[in-house]
C-alpha cells in the first residue's frame, strides 16, 4: 500500500494543493498522471470520486495534469471543490470511490425511454443538489427530458420533486402574488415594472427571478444592474415584511436548487425542454411560497413558443401542473412577433426599466402596455380590481408616480438603487435598402447581443431603432451594437453581416 494512504484502509490519500481555477458549479480534482495511487484506484480522467475532510465531503471530477506544477504525493481541486471542503492547504485528504448511484440507472432508464415516477425522480434531484452526478449524467438527464419525452404525470413528479429537495417559503400573509414569462422575446422586461405596481397597491409579490438561460438577460441579470439581487432568504423576508415585494435572483435563495443545476447544464446546450421549462417555473413559484401566479406566453414565428397550437399544450401543462402543487394560475398569450422596448441586454433593458417608471417621454411605448396589461391581470387575481378594472388601476399607480416610488423603495431595501453601466464601443447596424419593416428575426438578435457580450458583459447588447411597420431609408440604423471590448462588437457586426431575414425590409413600389 502507498505510504499516504496506509492511514485509510478504505480510502487513498493525497495532500491538498489549492489549483486556483476556477470551474464555476463543478468540482474539479487535478491528479498526475503518474500517480501510484491514481493508477491503483483506477481514478481515470473523468471519473467521480468522492473526497473527505474531517466529515466534510464533496464528489469531483478527476482531470489529469502532465505538467509538473502538481508534486508526487499532492492532489489540485478547483476552487468550488476548495470551497466546500474549508481547505487552507497541505491537507491530508481522503479520496476514493463514490458511492454508486441510483440516480444513474433512472437516468439511463429514461434515455431508453422508460417513464420516471416521483420517487425515482426525487432520487435524481437529492443527487443533482447535493452535487453527485457528473456534467455527462446532467447532460444526459436534460436531453432525455427534452422534445416532448415526458409525460404530463412525469412533469408533475419532476416538479414535486424539485420543490421538496429546496427551501420552501411560508408568509404571514395573503395572497401572495407572482409572475413569469416563457420567454423567448428580447428586450421582455415587465418584472421590475410589474412588481413595482402590483406593491404599490398594496399587493404582495417576493419575486424571485433567474438569470439567462438561452437569452442576452435574464430578470436578475437586468435588475442586478440596478440593485443587488444576491440576498439570502433571511434578507428577502426582511425586504419584503418592510416593502412588500422584491426582485432577487433565485440562485442565491435556494429555493429550487436541483433546477439552478440543471439550468447550467441546459444554457451550453441551448435545450429549454417543456417539461423542464415547467417545472423549473413552477417549482420555483411554489417554493418561494407564491399563491397566485401570471404566465405570460409570448407568441410568434420566431418567439419561443411558435404558434397557437403550441401555447394550447404548453399552457394545458402549466395549468394542469400549477393546479397539481396548488397554484392558482392564469395564462396570458401576449404578442411574440417582435423584441419589446428598445434595449437587449441587462444595462440596456434596465434603462427601458427606469424611462417607464420615470414616466419619460421617450419611454417605449411597447414596454409600457405589456407591464400595464399583465399587472393589471395581477391586481385582478389579488383582488384589488374587479374584472376588467386592473388595467386602469394599474395605469394610475405608474402615472401618478407611486409605482416609481415602490421600486426606488425596493432598490432601497435590497442594497441601493444604482445607475447601469454604459459600454464604451457602439456601433450601428444600416439598413440596406428603404422600405417598410414587415419581419423581426427575434433569435438572431438575440444572437448578435448575445455576441456582443451579454449577459457576461451587462453593458454589452443591441438598442432597437426600429419596429414593425415602420418605413425607413436606405443607411438609417436599424439597431446600435453596445460592446465592453472592439473584439466583441466585431464579432456581433460580422455575424449580424452574414445573416439573410435579421430584420427584413419590404421595399416601396
């Protein structure tokens, strides 16, 4: 046996060594090549290990290292890794062969199409939190679930799921109100509006939001740029006792953190499968301990959801499950044919925010009716309109100021409101020819922002000067490209060059 490890009669041994990288949510331990007890164990590169330290364990992923940075005798860990483990250095730590999982064999099971009930489902989830399952079984869990691979039973089961392996909220008050959109439409940024005027009225909301998955912005992304929305669940519950709502990131909240996983893993494989798209919204409604909750379903040909047929199913499932887990849901279908206000990306769509609440003239228009609309259904559901009557109400809290009022209060609660960031290189994208606006390709301007920077770049983004209808002429911008570096604008300019149908432009006989 290895000197180092004759201590451990059931594990190896190796010195701990901080690596210093960075590996996001996955652990990570660097182990020689050479190493005796990597060769005995039979650790290859890619396999999980389990390691302790004085009780405290974490399951990594073993790369190989060639270089002679690590010495004989000594192990590497990325930071989440050091994290966990409260390392400080030279650590004799204990590695060996994880457990074998349950999970795994449900996961192959429904590769192969095999139907998943709760428990096998909770298995999955315990483990997916807890940081047991590798990238690879992540990653074939979240393409299994994708294209229409499980059934609205399953949906359901996985949504439970989720709920009871996270934190649950409880409120000292009714109703608690929520709201969420699909997405799939640049620039949708009604949240902070929403929640501004739906607490103004005196209606409850602790919204918590993500942050993109596929998208240049997600809600957190956009309001982080003008408040913090890193708060821990003590700290939302103070926000909300003391203003009644708030606007923070689910991540920080634990509210559903098998999802925040699972999200990681979706976001580079561009898959936001239905199932999963349910039941991450509404397991995190539930948790974070909503009553009643909006859906709002853009709808339009190059939207997420693509037609009306396609809003009929996906709005019977998030019914048919929001009643399951006892959510009081309402469905909206708003108009998907086109980005939303002006910006894409979080500083910019966080200005569109500010104008609307501002009550500035140049305020977009667009932006400004799809908030008023669905919090007017909000104040409807709350009971503090009567059918019909949420609209006006909601038009008379943003023009008279309260809603700006409520979200400085927020801001103010959260940490301090703040200015968002202005990006140091824009450049306009001229349009070609003179003529009339007929089409918006929403994904490919989400493609060129996304280019540009954002959401890493909260700067970063496209400005809309355009909307359909308009009449323009040859050289007029179409849209301005906002980048942190010249790298970053080059490269959205030139994949915006190559693209046919970006915007397309009818011309005037």
């Amino acid at each position: 046996m290895n000197a180092l490890a004759a201590h451990l009669p059931d594990a190896a041994g190796l010195i701990a060594r901080r690596a210093g990288i960075l590996t996001y949510q996955s652990p990570v331990v660097y182990m020689r090549v050479d190493c005796e007890i990597c060769r005995s164990e039979g650790f290859e590169a890619q396999t999980r290990v389990e390691i302790e330290w004085e009780g405290r364990t974490v399951i990594a992923t073993v790369h190989h290292v060639a270089a002679d940075w690590l010495g004989h005798g000594e192990t590497g860990l990325s930071e989440p890794a050091w994290r966990v483990l409260g390392l400080s250095g030279g650590e004799m730590l204990a590695i060996r062969h994880p457990p074998v999982l349950e999970s795994e064999r449900h996961i192959r099971g429904k590769t192969y199409g095999a139907s998943l009930d709760y428990e096998k489902l909770k298995t999955i989830m315990h483990d997916v939190a807890a940081g047991r399952l590798s990238d690879l079984h992540l990653a074939s869990f979240v393409t299994a679930m994708a294209g229409g691979r499980m059934s609205h039973e399953e949906t359901v089961a996985l949504t439970r799921a989720m709920i009871d392996v996270g934190e649950r909220l409880h409120w000292p008050f009714s109703p608690v109100m929520d709201k969420h959109c699909v997405g799939g439409l640049p620039g949708n940024r009604t949240t902070p509006l929403v929640v501004a005027i739906v607490t103004a009225c005196g209606l409850v909301m602790p919204k918590t939001s993500s942050r993109a998955i596929t998208s240049p912005a997600g809600t957190a992304d956009t309001m982080e740029t003008l408040a913090p929305v890193n708060l821990d669940l003590q700290a939302m519950r103070r926000v909300v006792e003391k203003v009644g709502g708030c606007i923070v990131w689910g991540g920080s909240v634990q509210l559903s953190p098998a999802d925040d996983v699972l999200i990681r893993v979706s976001r580079p494989l561009d898959l936001d499968g239905t199932a999963q798209l349910v039941a991450s919204v509404l397991s995190k409604k539930a948790a974070a301990g909503s009553e009643r909750v909006l859906i709002d379903i853009p709808v339009g040909p190059t939207a997420k959801v693509r037609s009306e047929e396609a809003a009929d199913e996906l709005g019977g499932l998030l019914e048919h499950v929001g009643e399951a887990v006892g959510l009081q849901l309402r469905v909206v279908r708003t108009d998907g044919t086109q980005p939303v206000g002006r910006g894409v990306g979080p500083a910019l769509e966080a200005r569109d925010v500010l104008a609307v609440l501002q009550r500035d003239s140049a305020a977009p228009a667009d932006l400004r009716e799809r908030a008023l609309l669905l919090a007017g259904h909000l104040l409807e559901m709350g009971g503090k309109a009567g059918p019909g009557a949420g609209y006006a109400l909601a038009q008379q809290a943003l023009d008279s100021g309260q809603a700006w009022t409520q979200f400085v209060a927020i801001c103010e609660a959260q940490g301090g409101l703040r200015q968002p960031p202005v990006a140091p290189h824009v450049r306009p994208y001229l349009a070609g020819a003179a003529g009339v606006v007929t089409a918006v390709d929403n994904r490919k301007l989400a493609m060129v922002a996304k280019l540009a920077g954002a959401p890493g770049a909260p700067a970063a983004g496209i400005t809309l000067e355009v909307k359909l209808g308009d009449r323009i002429a040859r050289g007029q911008p179409l849209f301005h490209v906002h980048a942190q570096t010249t790298g970053e604008l080059e490269y959205a300019q030139a994949y915006a060059n190559r693209q046919q149908g970006l915007v397309t432009i009818e011309e005037i006989a």
